[in-house]
C-alpha cells in the first residue's frame, strides 16, 4: 500500500486467525486497530471477546447484537426473492457479509479510521463480499487483506506467530473452516477438500442425522404477512425470533442437511456442507403459499430472475442498482402473500399439506373434477388449435 493506514476496524472473531490479523496489523503496519464483533445468532459464547481484543492491543473493541436487523433487513428480503444458488444453496454465509461490512463503515466513520480489515483469504468469496460493500459504501476507505499480502501461509506460521507474541491459543484444533449464524452453519476442509468422500458426523451439529429422527411426524403452521413469516403455530414472533424457533423444530427433524460442490465467484468449485434447518421449512412454506396467492406471469417472470438474484448476493452484489431493482419486483410481487402454510416434518423432510389465504386465486369451482357450470370444456380445443398454429409454421418442413 502507497499510503500509510493510521486506524483501521477489524472484523473480529476472536479466534486465532483474526487474534493474529489483529497483531499483525499493529506490528507490521503499525496501526491502531478497532475490532468489530457482531453477533448473528451464530449462538458462541462472545462475553470476554472485546477483553480479548484489547487484551491482544486493540484500542477499542465493539461486540454488537445485531440479530433482528440481520433477520429483518437482510434474510426476509433474500426469503421473499425464494433465491437459491445453483439450485441448492440458501446463501446462508453470504447474506451476513453485507451486514458485517456496512458496520465496519459506520463504525470506521464514527472512529475516523481510514481503512477497514477482514481475515477471508484470497481464495474464497467473503474478501470479494466484504471488499464490493466496502467500495459501494464506502469507496474512500481503503481495505487491508492480510492473507493476500503477509508472509504467513499455513497454520503453522499462525501458530508460531501467535506464541511469539503472546496470543493464546485454544487447547484443541479446529477440524473444519465452519461459519455460523442464525440461517446456517457451514463446514468446509478435512474431509470434505474429496468430494467423494462421505462427510463424517462432526460437520453436522444444528441438525441430528436422519436415522435419529423422531419417528413420527410433527405438524406445524406458518403464518406470513406480505411475504414475511410473522407467527409459528399461531405464536406471534419477531423475524430472529422466528428463525430460531424453527431452527430447533427442523433440527429435531433433520431438516435442511446440504452436501454439495458448488461454483465460487472467484473461478475454482469448492465442497461444502450446509445446515440450514429454519431457513428450510421458511423457504418451503413461503413458496407454497405463493401457489395460491401469486398470478402465474409474476411468478413465473420473478422465477425467471431469481438465478441472477441469488448471484447478486452470492458474489458480493447485494447493493448493486441490479439487485435494489430486482427486490423492488419482488416485494411488489410479495404484497398478497398472505396466509397460512401447514406443514409435515419427518425425517428430514418438510411437506407442505396445507395452505389458505384471504387472497387466494385457487378456484375450486374451476379446479374441481365434478360437474361444473363455469369451464366449458370444449373451448380448450379451440385455444389448442391457436396455440399450435407458431409450432405448425416452425414445423412446416417436416409436414408432409
């Protein structure tokens, strides 16, 4: 870097990999260093966490709950999208980034830093996630990468690198590069760096194996208000509120186990697995209810966009102009998914078999297979004929 950085926000963990970003920045760069913490739901135990930060030379060190904003402003957007990523994926890492970046900026603002931190290495998606809400907020401020520019390129060099400097260490090794929050938790490493190979029992741990499953079904309803689940079993609830409640009842029941390879933005696949038991059934639920409530063009026009949706978020791009326009279709799609889904849980699988809605388009006196007086059914060969007309002159070669 051409300029000095005088102050710079960390996102901080607490844990070895950004205990040491921390240190490094001072030692090597010879700047003061504020941490940022943010509690997601991931449900760690963060009390002493700002004590570590100062402990290891930070000058000031935030840990913020913000829970219900992640919930409210960032997961029930992306819910109401339906977005998925390659088909599977419920972009649980993803959507949190954003977050965490915006409030490296105001925090980084209030302090008069000139530049922010992150510990994603130079591989991944998270640097390109953090770095794009950066240069959209906040293009003034530079971003400091460590592990694209310093000469620590293994645990080992971690690990000595923090006994050097007095850093401590936990008693056992991480067996996985895991990232956890209210929607998900996500494993990679070990094992799973062969995608051939079978992932072992402890890259599982919001949900219990199928096989352990209660044998027997569980039934639950989900109420939604213009897209936005509001109530779980007729309880009232906030949006975090509602994601934990269901991330305990899917957990139960083996709700919302991913194992897959998927395509990162930066150009290599990857393997990961995904627990997203909440974010499952909500996902589920809401795209059942859309059966009855949405007109078939919207629909189908917003499922048309979805792909490049979900891309915007995986790749970075949640403030870009074309993901604010995207959500804008979206939520005025959304303004009549109202109602309630019914749904059955067991062993891994949430079924919806049962939804209503004061704005329902279902007809049963149009849908019904007894004597009707409102289908004339014989007009259906007269729209068949049209229809077919395009596909005759196409064809019109190979009609003989």
């Amino acid at each position: 870097m051409s300029k000095q950085v005088k102050k710079v926000v960390l996102a901080y963990s607490g844990g070895m990999d950004t205990s040491v970003i921390l240190k490094w920045l001072q030692t090597a760069m010879g700047c003061e260093v504020i941490t940022l913490t943010c509690d997601l739901g991931q449900e760690e135990e963060l009390a002493g966490v700002d004590e570590k930060a100062r402990r290891t030379g930070a000058i000031k060190a935030y840990v913020e709950d913000v829970q219900e904003e992640f919930a409210r402003d960032f997961i029930y957007p992306m819910f109401r999208s339906g977005a998925v990523y390659e088909g599977r994926y419920l972009l649980g890492t993803s959507i949190a980034r954003p977050l965490i970046a915006k409030r490296l900026v105001e925090i980084a603002r209030e302090n008069g830093a000139d530049a922010v931190a992150h510990g994603a290495t130079g591989k991944g998606n998270d640097q390109v996630r953090f770095e794009l809400t950066v240069n959209s907020l906040a293009p003034d401020l530079r971003v400091v990468a460590p592990w694209r520019v310093w000469d620590l390129k293994s645990r080992t060099d971690l690990t000595a690198f923090a006994e050097k400097h007095g850093i401590p260490l936990s008693s056992g090794s991480k067996h996985y590069s895991m990232d956890r929050n209210m929607l998900h938790l996500s494993f990679e490493g070990s094992e799973l760096e062969d995608p051939w190979l079978e992932a072992e029992g402890g890259s599982y741990i919001m949900t219990v194996p199928p096989e352990q499953a209660p044998d027997e079904a569980e039934y639950i309803t989900i109420d939604y208000e213009a897209g936005d689940a509001v109530a779980v079993n007729g309880q009232r609830l906030s949006p975090a509120q509602v994601l934990k409640t269901l991330n305990a009842i899917g957990g139960k029941h083996a709700i919302g186990r991913i194992d897959m390879v998927e395509n990162r933005f930066v150009g290599m696949k990857a393997r990961g697995v995904y627990e997203t038991p909440g974010g499952t059934i909500l996902h589920i639920a809401h795209r059942d209810l859309e059966g009855i409530c949405l007109d078939r063009e919207v629909m189908h026009l917003r499922d048309g966009l979805l792909p490049r949706y979900a891309a915007c978020i995986y790749n970075g791009f949640w403030y870009a102009p074309e993901r604010e326009a995207i959500q804008a279709l979206v939520d005025q799609s959304q303004q009549k998914v109202t109602g309630t889904v019914r749904l059955k849980l067991y062993k891994g699988n949430a079924l919806p078999v049962g939804r209503k809605s004061p704005y329902s388009l279902f007809r049963q006196d149009l849908a019904t297979f007894e004597r009707d007086e409102v289908y004339n059914q014989a007009d259906a060969a007269g729209f068949i004929r049209l229809n077919g007309l395009r596909i005759q002159g196409y064809r019109k070669d190979l009609i003989k």
